[in-house]
C-alpha cells in the first residue's frame, strides 16, 4: 500500500490513479524492489501465503494425495525451493497412480479390507515432508514476511482436489479394464 499524493489515503501500490480523488500517481518506488520490501510510503508489507501444518493436514484428509501434493508444493514455491517443490509434484502423482492402481486391483482379493486405512497411507508422508521441511504455524505466525492462507481457500481446493482424485480414479479404472486387468462393477 502507499499513500495518494493528492488526497492521502491508502492505495495499492500499482496504482495508476486514485481510485478516492482520481488523482494521478507518480511510482513510489524503483523497479528493483520487491514487493515484500517495505519503503517510506509503504504501509504494509505484501506476505506470501503459506498453508499452515493444520490446513495441509486438514486439505490432504479431506482433499486426498492430490490435495496434499498441492499444499506441500505451493508451500515450497512460497519458501522459494523450487527442487523440492517439482519433487514433491512427480512424487505425489506417482504416489496418487500407483495407489489408486493397487487399490483397485486389491480391492475384489480384499473385500474386507478397512481401506478407511489408506487415509493413512498418504497423510503420514505429507505430514512428515510438512514438518520437517516446511514452516510451524507459529513460525508463520511470527514472520514479517509470510501469512497464513485462507480456510475457506482451503476447503474449496480440498474439495475441488478430491474430485479431480475421484476422476483420476475413474481414468485409472477404466484403463486396468480395458487392458482387461480388472472388471468394471
């Protein structure tokens, strides 16, 4: 944010003119600056959002692996590791094909199988890459240079997530049928 030249109040600091006055604006600040750097006009700091270790867990159990590759990935671009960010997107979808691969080939030899389990499965590794690797809400909390997303953000690209799951799911199934691996029931 900056301060209009003509009327003083808070604007973005890409404005070209005053949305109150209509006043035009000179550039408050050189080019090189970031937008997470402050200057004497700035009144606050641009943040990068972060998914706190409750949002992925609670994105990933509602969402599914997708999800979780999601917010682990989008949380290493935030923290600038871009590796670990394009490992994190090839392991997650190769972890999410051949999950849903086996499961479904397993599932007519185990019927019985709790396969509420397989929550399990794929929560335990992205809660174990969130907290080794990643910020604790307190650290994110405390940061002068990133925020917390929001909740709601959270449970729409949770649910948004577990419909793409539940299509990957689909594709999967009916490539295994029709390499004739598995019926369709």
């Amino acid at each position: 944010m900056i301060i209009c030249n003509e009327c003083g109040k808070n604007i973005h600091h890409t404005a070209i003119v005053c949305p109150r006055c209509g006043a035009a604006q000179k550039e408050s600040k050189p080019d090189n600056l970031s937008p997470a750097i402050s200057d004497k006009q700035t009144s606050t700091f641009v943040k990068k959002k972060m998914y706190s270790p409750t949002q992925v867990g609670l994105g990933t159990f509602l969402g599914g692996p997708l999800a979780g590759t999601y917010f682990l990935k989008r949380n290493f671009d935030s923290l600038s590791k871009d590796i670990e960010s394009k490992k994190t997107l090839i392991i997650g979808l190769i972890f999410s094909v051949a999950m849903i691969t086996v499961l479904l080939i397993l599932k007519d030899k185990f019927p019985n199988f709790p396969y509420f389990s397989i929550v399990a499965l794929y929560m335990a590794p992205v809660m174990l890459v969130n907290k080794q690797n990643q910020l604790t809400k307190e650290s994110i909390r405390d940061s002068s240079e990133y925020d917390f997303q929001s909740n709601w953000k959270v449970l729409g690209l949770s649910i948004a997530w577990f419909i793409a799951f539940l299509g990957m799911t689909i594709m999967i199934s009916a490539v295994l049928y029709f390499m004739g691996i598995k019926k369709l029931v």
